[in-house]
C-alpha cells in the first residue's frame, strides 16, 4: 500500500515513510491511494479477538511491515489495557457504549497511540533514525501520546496544551511525567492556536528536516488506522448480540479524527447505516452538516474541553472524497479556508450517505449524565455524554445504537459532580496524581517561541 497527500504532493510513499512524515510536505494529509475492501471476509474477522482483528485491518495498510512484527506490536501495545477484551461492548439502557478508556491514560486516544508508540520505535530502530515528536493537544492526545513514547530511545515528544483549557486531572497526567525526553509547554491560548502551531513547524520544511519532526496528532495516518479496528469490533459484538445485519454510531468528536475512522471503517465495508457526528457549543462540524458552510467561530470553554475546536484537520480528508480524490479541488479550498476562515461547499449534497451531525449544549449534556446515571447506574463522561445527548436526539432506531466512550469520567470529576449532586468520578490510578511533581514551560502563542524551544530540546 502506497500513500498520496491530499494536496497532491507527497505521493506514492510506503507506510513506513508515511508514518515518519506526519504531515505532508505540501501542507496536506496523508492517506492510502486506495481503501481495502473488506466486505468479503466479515464472517471470519466477526470471529477473532480484539489483537487479531486489528492485526488483520492493519496489514491492509502496512504492509513494508513483516506479519510477524506487526503482530508483536499489536500485542505488545494492547497488552497494557486493563480490559480483556480490550473495548468491551457495554448495553446501557436503549444504546450499547463503547468502552474505549481501558488504556494506560484513560482514554480512546491510548488505543491508537499505545501503538503508534510501539511503532515509531520498531521503525526507528531499522533505520537507526531519530525522531522530535510535537503535537497539540485539547485534553487526551497529550497524556496518551506522552505515555506511549515516555523513555523510548530515540524519540523525544514536546506537546502544547492551551493553558487554563484542559481539565486539572488531564494536566496533571501530562505534566507528571518527568522522563527526560517529554517535554511539556503550556501555552497561553486555545487549542486551534496550539494546532496551528504545530502546523506551522511542519511547514517550515528545513526546520522539519533538520531536527526530524515527527507527528503524533491524528495528522498521522497511523492514528487512524489504528481507531478504525475498534469500529469492526465493536459492531460485530452489536449484531451478534441483536441479530442485526447492520449498526448505528454516535461520535463525539472534535478533530473529525474519530470519526473519519468510523467513515474509512464504512468504505471497507463494515455495515454501517450511520455515523452522526456529535459535536458540544464548539460546533464548526455541525453547522458544516447542516448548512455546508464551513465556518470558524470563537472557541467556548466548555466541560467536554477536549472537544473545544474551531478548526477540524481531519475534515480535509473526507473533503478529498467528497471532492471525487481531485486533489487541486481539495487545495483551493484548503486556501480558501486559510484565507478567509470560511468555506461554502455548493456542489451537491454537503454530506454523504453515512455522515449526519448533531449538538448538544451543557445543560443537555449534564442531564443526560445525571438521567444516565440515576436510571442505569452507568456514569458517563461528558464527551460521551455529548455523544448520548445527540443519538438520543437522532433516535434510536431499529438497528443497534452504538456510543463511543471516549473517556473515563474520572478525568473530570468537576463535571460529574455537577451533574449528579456527588463527588463519585474517580479512580485510584487518577487520584494518586494529586500532588505529583510536576514539569511544564508556558509560553505565549507564538511558533516561534515553540520552534526555539524544540530546536532548544531537540535529539
């Protein structure tokens, strides 16, 4: 499997390569030049275990990788979870909730970077190369990236955070962590501001090549290769369960990485009907769905903080099928976009036949972790809860609803007591990081500040 930019550029790359590179060199994002096909073999991968499922997916897409090495990464990266089945399927009420926080950081972004980690080191050790991870992060990428790379040789990993703007428990989990090749900058302003940051670095191509930039962001394909197994797993747990022959899912989602996942998993042919994308007040991606004008808004700060986004990267990708793989159509409004913060797709149809939005405010979302809880004993997170809030206002149809689970709601206990009266949202591994040392720099939002700390940092 060869891999092409976007924009055009960067084509026909091996995966290896591609995962090395981050972000294309022409400002674009990186995916297979063609998608796998999977329909045929449903009823032997319906059979297997999470590891050999995703062993199976993952082959399809990296396969410069030996069978026998991807495998030990698999295994190697799932065996942290705490979980047996890794993402196990949960019926709550009306709906299933998948369960995707069983990961080192408590949270869905350790599925993908727990191998990404393993990863980057399998491939660096081949090559005896080095690699200077940046990423940005509104909550969980930054402690799951830092936790998949922390004491590996040959990789250091700097993450922004906007500073005031994640939850304390999820800066506590990324300042904490004191190996000598993380790196931590606090930066005064929003995560759209850290993005654009990191961005800018991969832009400056001679900076990028002289200190070897490498991105854990959901810029990386590799994070959402990985993401898309647990889409496979988890509908065919739904439909052995209900005897259904297709399923429903209800993202929540800032980034649009999540679900471009669950998109790639439909276009593989996994029986999905819908995928509703569920935004909270940071609704970029909503408006987009219901209007097709794609507009930046102020960004509010809200108690779901790891979806407070103006700026979707992920939305490029599916705006390269959208746009029929025409690369050129995918520039222009890309510039349009830089431009101008605004993009109004007219031509046809703004969706397609698996994606629609939804919202839901606070009060929504605290109700329903307060109604969620009250009537099924289950506790939600309020990301998730963003999630139930919209599939709920969907409707819950005739095939099996499934809501991803984003987060433990441990990570934000705050939210939880608000909704429910009761300070019940914890967990031992979490309140043991209360009065941790801690390690941090904070500066202003500024690439230039970032980029002489990096070139300061750098292997």
């Amino acid at each position: 499997m060869l891999y092409k930019s976007t924009r055009g550029g960067d084509s026909r790359l091996p995966f290896k390569e591609t995962v090395l590179t981050g972000l294309a060199r022409d400002g674009g994002l990186m995916l297979p030049e063609s998608v796998p096909d999977l329909s045929g073999a449903l009823g032997r991968l319906a059979t297997l275990r999470y590891q050999d499922l995703a062993v199976e997916i993952f082959r399809e897409f990296a396969d410069d990788i030996p069978e026998g090495s991807l495998r030990a990464i698999v295994e190697k990266s799932y065996s942290t979870f705490r979980a047996p089945e890794v993402t196990p399927l949960v019926g709550v009420g009306d709906i299933f909730v998948l369960e995707l926080f069983h990961g080192p950081t408590f949270a869905f972004k350790d599925l993908a970077l727990q191998f990404l980690g393993n990863l980057f080191e399998y491939v660096l050790r081949e090559n005896g190369a080095r690699l200077n991870v940046v990423a940005a992060t509104s909550g969980d990428t930054g402690s799951a990236a830092i936790h998949g790379l922390r004491g590996r040789k040959g990789v250091s990993i700097t993450v922004l955070h906007p500073f005031g703007r994640v939850s304390p428990v999820q800066a506590l989990q990324m300042t904490s962590v004191l190996d000598a090749n993380v790196h931590n900058l606090a930066i005064d302003g929003t995560f759209d501001d850290c993005q654009g940051i990191v961005k800018a670095l991969f832009a400056d191509l001679p900076f990028k090549d002289k200190y070897s930039l490498g991105a854990v962001n959901s810029i990386n394909w590799a994070r959402v290769m990985a993401q898309i197994a647990y889409y496979f797993f988890a509908a065919f747990r739904a439909m052995e369960r209900t005897g259904a022959t297709q399923v429903d899912f209800t993202v929540p989602t800032g980034n649009f990485g999540d679900v471009f996942a669950g998109y790639m998993a439909a276009k593989m042919g996994l029986p999905i009907r819908r995928l509703i994308l569920a935004t909270n007040e940071n609704d970029i991606l909503d408006r987009y769905f219901r209007t097709g004008v794609y507009s930046i808004g102020a960004v509010s700060a809200t108690i779901s903080p790891s979806m407070d986004i103006q700026v979707a990267s992920n939305f490029e990708r599916w705006l390269h099928y959208r746009f029929g793989e025409d690369p050129a159509k995918v520039s222009a409004a890309m510039a349009e976009f830089k431009a101008t913060g605004s993009l109004r797709i007219a031509d046809g149809a703004i969706g397609d036949r698996w994606l629609s939005s939804g919202r839901a405010g606070t009060e929504e979302t605290l109700g329903t972790i307060r109604d969620t809880w009250r009537g099924a004993g289950y506790l939600l997170d309020p990301h998730t809860a963003v999630g139930v809030t919209v599939a709920r206002k969907a409707g819950i149809g005739d095939v099996p609803m499934i809501c991803l689970a984003t987060a433990h709601p441990a990570k934000f206990p705050a939210a939880i007591e608000r909704a429910v009266g009761e300070d019940i949202a914890h967990h031992p591994a979490l309140d043991a990081l209360k009065g941790a040392e801690r390690r941090m720099t904070r500066l202003p939002a500024d690439a230039r500040a970032v980029a002489e700390f990096v070139a300061a940092n750098a292997l």
